[in-house]
C-alpha cells in the first residue's frame, strides 16, 4: 500500500527526549499505518519543570526518526491543555486528520 493510502497514526507524548520507550510506541504506530510523533511544545515551562538536555542529540534526531519510520509533528501545549477528551480526539480527527492513536 501506498503511503498516501496508509492510515495516519498518531503516537502521543512528551518526546522531548527519544528513547527505547518512545521507539516501542513509534513501532505500534507504524505497524497500523503511516506514523507520527505527535508531541506537545512548551509543556515543561507551562508545567514548570526544569528544562533538560535531550538524550538524543538535535543533530541525531532526524536520523534516528528515520530509522524508525516516523515522522514528528508539535501541537503547542497550551492550546492543548484545557481541552477535554472529547476535544482532543476531534482535534486529532479533524483537524490533523489522524485515523488512529497510540499512547
């Protein structure tokens, strides 16, 4: 099947860092269709946590997300924060067209 043909995947959370956690769920995403990561930009300040340096170096990221087939995407986590579930399913259904999510 065609990528364009594919069901995209939504694979939600805090990916800031990349690690085997984050490979395992960008796998699953995969497995059912064309995959991204789908995470949420700015959400340490808005939540204040301390910032910290990413396990995966910038300039390893691209080739690391290649590797595992997926391609990312940041929604800005205070147009997130207070929706509801409902919300941001629709969100993710209509406006970003995703067919599918995994967490």
């Amino acid at each position: 099947m065609n990528e364009a043909a594919r069901v995209r995947v939504a694979a939600v959370g805090k990916f800031d860092a990349l690690h085997l956690g984050h490979r395992a769920l960008a796998g699953r995403a995969h497995a059912l269709g064309a995959a991204t990561l789908l995470g949420f930009s700015g959400m340490a300040g808005i939540l204040g946590w301390p910032a910290r340096l990413p396990i995966v170096a910038a300039s390893d990221r691209a080739r690391v997300l290649d590797a595992w087939e997926v391609s990312e995407s940041w929604l800005p986590f205070a147009e997130i924060q207070p929706l509801d579930v409902e919300a941001f399913v629709r969100l993710l259904a209509t406006r970003l067209r995703f067919g599918a999510v995994v967490v």
